[in-house]
C-alpha cells in the first residue's frame, strides 16, 4: 500500500513538475485565457457556423472548446507540447459534437498552413518575438477577409481594427 502510494506521489509530482516547466522543454510558455475574454474574442470576431478557426498554442483548448459549443465552428488547434496535445484530446473525447469540430494538431504554428482559416486567436509570450514572425506569416497564408483576436500582447506596428481591454481584433488587410 505504502510503495503504492510513493510511486502515484512520484507520479503526480513529475506529471505537476512537466505541466509547469515543460515551457523550458519546448520555449513556450502556459497560461490560459480567462473565460470572460474568450466570450469577448468570439464576439468581436463574429463567429458564426461553419467559419473555421485556428487557436494557435491551443493549450489545453479552453478556447476551442468554448468556439466550437457556442458558435458550432470548426476549430483547429496547434499545440507544441504533446502533453498538453493528448490533454487536449482526452477532454474532447467523450463529446461526440466536440470531436466532429475540434481537430488537435502538434506542430509549430510557424509551420502550419494556415490558408483554410477565417479566423485566427492567439495568446502567445512574445520573449522570442514570435508575434513578428507570426505576423509575416499570417500576411502571407490568410485569405483577405479574415480576422485575428490576439490576447495580451499586440502584433509590431499593426493597427487593431477594435478592442476590448487587453483582446485586439485585426483585420489581415491592416497587418500588411
Ligand atoms: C499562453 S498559452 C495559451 C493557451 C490557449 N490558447 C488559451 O488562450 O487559453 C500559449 C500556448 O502556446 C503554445 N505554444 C507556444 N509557442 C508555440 C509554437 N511555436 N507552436 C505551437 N504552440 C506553441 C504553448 O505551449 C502554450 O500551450
């Protein structure tokens, strides 16, 4: 009983240690958005059935989840770190709605072929200056009416088209 309990202590506490400091594993950091942004984001970008959106560093897929029940989108999600992947899998597995929705990808979102996408959300640290990198990317992939929602941290010398608090809305055309 007593070795039972130390290997599920050991357990938790390497699963607790990777969840937390898997960012120095994969230089990409977690935090999720709260639920309240999420509401604002899929408000202001206009969502409606049948759009697709990307959540690019997906997480554990708050906001797919909360696009997918509210609006009926389909919504991609692309994750880095495997773990938070399969965590993200795991929790739309048993929803029969949310799994005919909801596709999980691990990649790098530099990577990923994003010209399917009407919308894109982001919520990503800009300490390696990704968000220039990603703005480039965003120019070169999407089509000319999509949108971005990007949480807390702005996109280089981009105008957003509208924002609330710390979520910016930018249209492609005004990233260019
Ligand atoms: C701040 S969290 C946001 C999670 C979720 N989008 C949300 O808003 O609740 C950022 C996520 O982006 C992932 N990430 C960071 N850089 C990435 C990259 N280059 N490619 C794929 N995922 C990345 C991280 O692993 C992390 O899960």
């Amino acid at each position: 009983m007593t070795t039972e309990f130390s290997i599920l202590g050991y357990a938790l506490v390497a699963f607790l240690l990777y969840f937390f400091f898997s960012g120095l594993i994969w230089g990409a950091g977690y935090e999720f958005t709260p639920r309240k942004q999420i509401e604002v984001a899929g408000e202001l970008l206009k969502l409606k059935e049948g759009m697709i959106v990307y959540d690019l560093g997906s997480g554990l897929g708050d906001v797919l989840i909360f696009f997918a029940r509210k609006y009926k989108v389909k919504c991609v999600g692309i994750e880095v770190d495997p773990l938070k992947v399969m965590l993200t899998k795991l929790r739309i597995s048993t929803d029969k709605e949310l799994k005919r929705l909801i596709q999980i990808k691990r990649a790098n979102l530099l990577s990923v072929d994003l010209r399917e996408a009407d919308a894109i959300y982001v919520f990503l640290y800009d300490k390696t200056g990704i968000m220039k990198s990603l703005k480039a990317k965003l120019v070169s992939d999407l089509k000319d009416d999509a949108k971005i929602a990007s949480y807390w941290h702005p996109f280089p010398d981009c105008i957003p088209q509208v924002s609330s608090g710390r979520m910016r809305i930018y249209a492609k055309q005004s990233m260019i």
